[in-house]
C-alpha cells in the first residue's frame, strides 16, 4: 500500500471512529484505533499538501475524540460514585 492509500484508509477509520463515539460504542472507538496507529505511525514525513491536509484532519478528530473520551470517563465517574452513595 503506498503512502496516498495508507492516509485515505486511516481517514477511513477515522471516519468509522467518529461514528463509533457518537454512536456510544467506545469499544469499536478502541478497535478501530488500534487498527488505525499502526497505519499513521508507519507514514512518512515528506507529504504531499493535499495529503497534509488529510492528516491535519485525523489529527483534529483525534483531538476531539480525546475530549469526548475525556468528557464520558468523568460523566461515568461522576455516575458510578452516586451510586455507591446511594447504595
């Protein structure tokens, strides 16, 4: 697979991710990350723009996924100790 191919199949899962976290299946969000790393860490420096462009994209729905993960975590947090005061 050659570099084009490789960023086109990563935005790709990042797509498939962004659709994972709205839908609320944070384990899908984990496999298809896990399946997408590998492909961005194996990309070379030198890109070119529009390709540059692709990446800057996955870049910020990574950063948003992270908030939203951020944002979930606390509100399950937040959830789990009123129960064990109610409890």
């Amino acid at each position: 697979m050659n570099q084009q191919e490789m960023i086109q199949h990563a935005w790709a899962l990042t797509e498939a991710i962004e659709a994972a976290a709205a839908a609320g299946d944070w384990t899908r969000v984990a496999e298809l990350t896990q399946a997408r790393s590998p492909i961005l860490m194996s990309l070379e420096a030198d890109q070119p723009a529009d390709s540059l462009q692709t990446i800057r994209r996955i870049q910020a729905s990574i950063e948003a996924m992270m908030n939203r993960a951020q944002s979930a975590q606390v509100l399950l947090s937040t959830a789990y100790r009123k129960s064990m005061q109610q409890a």
